[in-house]
C-alpha cells in the first residue's frame, strides 16, 4: 500500500502542470494574506491619525480654558514628569 501511495505522490510531483497549479494556489493564498494584513494596517494607521487630531483638538481646548500659552503648559508638565536620565 505505501507503494502505491509513493508511486502516485512521485508521479504527480514530476508533473508540471500539478506543479503549475499547486504553485498558483500557493501565490493566490499568499495575496490574499498579504491583502489582509495591508487593509489592517491601513485601518490602524488612520485609526491613530484620528486619535492624534482628536487629542490635539482637546488639548488646544485645554489650553484656551486654562488661558495658558504653550511654554507655561510645558512648564507645569515638567513638575509632574519624571526628569529624562
């Protein structure tokens, strides 16, 4: 039986138009992951450029409520920061 199983598996891999299909199949699952992770990765990046505008929208509201400019803010930051060593 494993013969059998041998001889068949030899005879298809030495046929290059199996070879030329299972090649093609390999290609067009490797598209489709690529696609998917693409069309991810480009949801995440404007997902984060949203938020971005969203935080500095907020922070200029911040900012015009305290009545404060943008050295005073970054002054009362340092306080409670830690120091960069």
């Amino acid at each position: 039986m494993a013969e059998v199983f041998t001889a068949l598996l030899e005879s298809l891999l030495h046929n290059p138009v199996v070879i030329a299909i299972g090649a093609g199949i390999v290609m067009a699952v490797g598209a489709w992951i690529r696609g998917r992770l693409s069309g991810a990765k480009a949801e995440r990046n404007r997902q984060a450029v949203e938020r971005l505008a969203a935080r500095d929208e907020a922070d200029k509201i911040d900012q015009a409520v305290a009545g404060m400019s943008d050295a005073e803010v970054l002054k009362e930051q340092a306080k409670w920061s830690r120091p960069k060593s």
